[in-house]
C-alpha cells in the first residue's frame, strides 16, 4: 500500500470516528425534533395569516394543547374594536399590597405554575419617596405594613414602546386599541425586547411552562393567554381575551380595594377619563419619553 | 504579495471552472495533514467543540433554563462573548490598515492573518448569537424577505447586515488573493482593492453598531452612554493587535513562514497607544457615573464594590482592571520592548483585561439593578462555559486551517503547477 493511500485510509478512519461522536453530541436533539412539525416551522406572521388560515391555526393550537395537557381549551382572535383606546389607572391611596391582582394574572393567563410567573410586580415603598431605588418586592408580613405604600407595576402599553422598536422580526406591535402584543409563533426568543423594557414588564419562557390541568384556564386568546410555547417572550396584554369581549382585567376584578381603574379612553363616560380629568395623575419613569397608558394617582 | 506573472500560469477564464473545485479539493486534503504537533491540536479543539455541541443540544431540548440567565439578567455570557467576539473581528483591520493605507511592506506580507482572524472572530459571533435564541428552528424569521426585518429600526438587524457582510468581505479578499497566489498570477487590484478599504470601513461600522445595540436604550443607565462605541472601538484595538502579536509568534515557531520584525513591532506600536486609549475611555465613564452619582451610578457601583451586599462581580473586574494596568505597564516599559517572554504575557493579559471588562464586566451590570431596582446576580454556569469553550474552539479550528491553507499557498508548498495528476 502505497503511504497515499494508507494516509487516505486513516483518515476516513478518524472522519468516522468523528462523525459517530459528533452524532452521539447531538443526541440529546432527537425528543426535541420529534416536537417540530413542518406546518408550524413554515407559519407566516400574525399579520399574514388569512382568516382561514388563522382558523386553521387556532383549532392547531387546541389539538396541541389537548394532546399535550388533556384539556379541551379554546382558543379566539379578538380583534380591535373600533373607536376604542384602552388605558388604567392605578390608586396608590387604596392599594394594600395583597397581591391578589398578581396572583389572579398568575391564573387567568395560564403562567407557569413552577417559577409562580406574573405579569405584575407588586413594590412595597418606604411613604416620603416614590424613588424605586428602595423598593422591595419580596416583602412578607402583615400588609399594609406602617409607614409604607404599594406600587403594582405591570405593562404599560407605551404609546412610544422601546421594546417594539428593538425587536428584529416584527414579532412585537402595537395593536390599534393601544395593546402591545406578541406573535408567540413568530418571536425567536432573542430577549432584546427584555432588555428594552424600562418597567420589567417582559417575561421570557426558559422552559416549557407547567401547569396542572384541571387550573388551565380554557378561555383564551391567540395574542394573549393561550398557553406559551418555550423559548419565547410574553407580556400582559391587558387581558384581550377578556377586554375585547367587554370584560375588566382580571387583575381589576381580583382587587379588594377597588384602586384600578380600567376603560376606554375615547369614552367619555368611562371611569378612566374621569380619573384622568379629575386627579393629578403620573407616569413611571417619564423622563423615558415612553409615554406609557398606565398611570398612578394618589387620593390624598 | 505582488508576483511577476509568467505567461505559463496564465491560464484561460473557462479553466476557472476545473481550477477552482481542485483548489478547493487540495486545500481540504491539506486541512488534515501536518504533524504529531498539529494532529494533537485540531483533536483536542474537535474534542473541546463536541462538548460544547453536547451541552448546546441539551440546552436546545431542554430550553434556556439550563443557564444560569434569568428574566433579571436575561443575557450572560454568551452575548458577553458575542460582544468580545466582535471586537476581535474588527481589531484584525489594524493589519489591514498599516498593510493597505500606510503601505508596511511587512505588514503586507502578514496581514491574511487579521482577515482569517476576522473570520474566525465572525464565524464564533454568529455562533454566540444563534446559541442565545429561544428559538433558533425560526432563525429564518430574521432574513429579509422571506421573515420579517425590522430594518432600519432595529438595531439588531443592522448587525445582521453588517457582520453578514464583514464576513463576506473578508472571505472575498482571503479567497481570492489565496486563489491567485496557489495560480501563480499576480492579482488584479480592482478585485480586492476596493473590497479592502471597504473592510476597513466596515470593521469600524461592526463595533459601532455593536455598541448602539446597548447604548441607544434609555431604560439601562449603566449601557446608555456615548462613550460606548468608542470604548468598544479601542479595546478592540487592543484585542485584535494582541491576538494577532501571539498568533504570529505561534506561526515563527511552528511554520517556515517568514513574519517580519518589522510587523509585530508595528502591532506592539498600535497596542501601546490603544491599552492607554482604552483605560482612558473607562476611566471616563467611571468619572461620570460616580461622580454625577444618583440613579446613574448604582450599576457601577454594584460592578465595582457590590451593592446591598452582592458582590459576585466585584473579583471580576478588579482582576480585569489588574490585568489591564499590569499589560499596560509592561507594555510601556522600555527594557521589555525586545523581551518575547515579557510581551507575550503583555498580550495574554490584555486578552483577559478586556474579555472581562467588556464581557460580564459590561453586559451584567446593565441588567443588576434591574429596571425596578431588584438585584438578581448572575455567572455563567457549566452549560454556559460548555457552550462558549465549544464555539471557542470552533474558531480556533476555523482560524487554525485558513493559516494553515494561507501559509502552504504563500511558502509554494501548496501551488497548482505541482498538482497530482
């Protein structure tokens, strides 16, 4: 044999080798493969799909999440309602610091049971400074504690949503009420719209969530509660599912005190603008130029 | 580089067609040959990469949450590297411009080392993005056209654009002047002039646009500065110089490769002022921060004396601080100017100062305190070392067979008149 050959040889010898070692690295791969299926890789954005089309992945998602949590769910599409621009108010006089809104946003948008996810964060502020530098979130105890207020923060909807401008595909928008959404099926997980985020309002989905059964709430919409797939971000979409259709936020009918304040701006009649027009109201960071459509306001 | 064509290599257009395919070939069968020396090399990289692959797989099955990043720090050290990565990729034009702007006729002689370096640099960046998504199966929402590209709003898609195209060019440049070298023709400027001061400018837009990917959002105070880009910009001068000054000692010892004095000296001329430029711009943003202080400053303090008793990175950047003064005197020092030992370490340092300053050093604290001020620290934890240690080694083996190729090409040991027939 000539050392041409014999070279030749040993090292489709080591190719081999190295493709067997290279195939057993990526192992690991096969289960999750086997979970990709090729009408979901080739789905188009939100924006594209045609109304058959986006029945057709409605009824996929309720196949999916039947044969993968066994719950007959189902899942919707509200749309915008016409002359309607959502906005909250939040009245940081009543607010007591339950937690019962962030515990209810926990249960209606299907959060992952295991990291006790939700769209809200509840601060607890030293009276005398609405500097967030002191501000604690895992406070326990009796509430409201002496000497303290509470500050729930969750998405703001920004007019001018930094967090939109940053993503790369256009997974993230503002919907015509004034609603920042999220194409699920669309984002790639890159997190740049976490980083954006001024108000920590973002979540990214590290794993799969988990949720038991018999609490998968079966009432739920494409853009906001449907069950999440992983690697992918969400955010409070002011309940669509719920507030399209008429219906408060679940946040809103969770709490005891009655300091949130939910409506239609372009309503004249609504409680919103009657809180807009009557008390001196604030935003979170204004200086950000975000011009977000969730306020504060004191009582006394 | 610049050869005296002989009328028997030239060689019809239409040949092109066969040439090629056998250049590429010969340059592939080349790719596995070399000694005890070289075997042990690419087997460890190999190895080093699998286990990187291994830990990318389980995290891709697994999903992110096998890292240590949280929705508080939910980028660590895979965009940390990206960052780094970077600035390597664009500290390879500080050949490119002594070799093409300043004509260094030593330089010009070495500098296919900073264009495979840059792609080296780019192929690990590209690889440090796609490990960070959630979802790398809808990568392709990222291509124009076909998905959606936020451009020019996003400033992500202008680093798609640019390190796309760095790395185009780069590839462009090395493969053609390989090409016609491994022909035995001289090649004709207009097709990799141009293309070489383009580059030049396109390694100055990489890290530019790098740094406005941080710097433009107003919610993170410790990153929305304008010094951002120019600290970038003069620690890659650093990187790229240092990596280049090993990479060539490397070649003196182990190729026939003749590296003129006269290139590294350069190389060690640029790294004396860039070391002190870019200790300069930290020390600006140090000033700023803590002089102004208020809410500006809790970040930095965090990075430099922890806060609230977290301190995970405080050894950290102290050490980086340490091992960027420490190269710097060295540097400067006029004994060790002729010293290998003494300049060696001198690079190596540098190397480590600003991985670590421009790595966790700058990405972590711009997530601690988090935008409502809770403080969630982070470090890499082994799947995030498998994975960054595997695309590491990755380009290494990219860079380790584009000089391998340059330099039989450019010793006559690989040329096509010798072909196997």
């Amino acid at each position: 044999m000539s050392d041409f050959t014999r070279r030749a040889a040993l090292k489709v010898a080591a190719a081999t080798v190295g493709a067997g070692a290279c195939a057993r690295a990526l192992a690991p791969l096969q289960g999750w493969a086997a979970t990709l299926t090729l009408e979901e890789f080739l789905q188009r954005h939100y924006k594209e799909l045609s109304r058959e089309q986006m029945e057709r992945t409605l009824r996929r998602i309720e196949e999916q999440t039947l044969a993968q949590h066994g719950v007959q769910v189902d899942v919707a599409d509200p749309r915008p309602l016409p002359d309607v621009q959502f906005a909250y108010a939040l009245n940081l006089s009543l607010c007591i610091g339950c937690r019962r809104c962030a515990e209810a946003c926990h249960e209606e948008n299907n959060h992952d049971r295991a990291t006790n996810n939700s769209y809200i964060r509840v601060l607890q502020l030293k009276k005398g400074s609405l500097s967030l530098d002191h501000a604690v979130v895992d406070y326990a105890g009796e509430v409201p504690a002496e000497g303290h207020f509470y500050m729930p923060v969750q998405c703001h909807q920004c007019d001018n949503p930094p967090c939109v401008d940053v993503c790369p595909v256009e997974a993230t928008w503002k919907e015509a009420d004034g609603i920042v959404v999220i194409d699920y099926d669309w984002c790639i997980g890159c997190r740049y719209c976490e980083a954006a985020c001024p108000y920590h309002a973002r979540r990214f989905n590290w794993s799969a969530p988990t949720i038991p059964p018999e609490e998968i709430n079966p009432d739920q919409g494409y853009l906001s509660n449907r069950i999440r797939p992983a690697g992918v971000m969400e955010k409070c979409t002011f309940c669509l599912h719920r507030t399209r259709e008429g219906r408060l936020p679940a946040c809103l009918e969770a709490c005891p005190t009655g300091s949130r304040v939910f409506g239609n701006l372009l309503d004249p009649d609504s409680d919103i603008r009657w809180v807009l027009e009557n008390k001196r109201v604030f935003v979170l960071k204004e200086d950000l130029g975000t011009q977000p459509r969730f306020f504060y306001f004191f009582d006394k | 580089m610049d050869h005296a064509p002989t009328p028997s290599t030239r060689i019809p257009t239409a040949e092109h067609i066969t040439s090629y395919p056998r250049f590429i070939l010969r340059a592939l069968w080349l790719a596995t040959e070399g000694g005890v020396g070289f075997y042990l090399w690419m087997f460890v990289l190999t190895a080093l990469m699998l286990v990187g692959l291994n830990a990318f797989a389980h995290q891709t099955a697994e999903g992110l949450a096998v890292t240590a990043m949280t929705d508080h720090v939910s980028w660590g050290m895979y965009i940390g590297n990206f960052t780094y990565g970077v600035g390597l990729a664009a500290g390879g034009v500080m050949m490119v411009i002594p070799a093409y702007l300043y004509r260094d006729k030593d330089m010009h002689d070495v500098v296919i080392v900073g264009e495979l370096l840059a792609i080296a640099a780019i192929v690990a960046c590209l690889a440090f993005v796609n490990v960070d998504l959630g979802r790398l199966d809808r990568a392709w929402h990222m291509l124009p056209i076909v998905g959606r590209f936020n451009w020019p709003v996003s400033m992500l898609t202008w680093d798609v654009v640019v390190l796309a195209g760095y790395l185009l060019l780069n590839l462009h440049v090395v493969g053609y002047l390989l090409y016609m070298r491994y022909l035995g023709r001289s090649p004709s400027k207009s097709w990799y002039l141009p293309f070489v001061f383009l580059s030049i400018i396109w390694a100055i837009s990489i890290h530019t646009v790098t740094a406005f990917l941080y710097c433009g959002l107003g919610g993170r105070p410790f990153w929305n500065s304008a010094v951002l880009a120019p600290r970038f910009l003069a620690s890659a001068f650093v990187t790229g110089p240092a990596f280049i000054v090993l990479t060539l000692q490397v070649i003196r010892h182990v190729t026939r490769f003749p590296v003129a004095e006269g290139a590294i000296e350069t190389l060690l001329k640029i790294l004396r002022v860039t070391v002190i430029l870019n200790l300069f711009l930290v020390a600006c943003e140090v000033f700023t921060q803590f002089y102004t202080g208020g809410a500006h400053v809790t970040s930095a303090t965090y990075l430099f004396f922890g806060l609230h008793g977290h301190d995970a990175l405080v050894p950290w950047i102290w050490c980086a601080i340490a091992c960027n003064l420490t190269a710097t005197a060295i540097l400067l020092t006029a004994s060790f100017k002729k010293h290998t030992g003494w300049i060696t370490a001198a690079c190596g340092l540098a190397l480590m100062g600003v991985w670590t300053e421009k790595g966790l050093g700058l990405i972590v604290p711009g997530f601690v305190p988090s935008t409502l001020h809770e403080i969630v620290e982070y470090l890499p934890n082994q799947v995030e070392w498998k994975v960054s240690i595997g695309i590491a080694a990755l380009a290494l083996i990219v860079f380790t067979l584009g000089l391998k190729l340059a330099i039989a090409v450019f010793t006559g040991e690989m040329q096509r008149h010798d072909e196997p027939t």
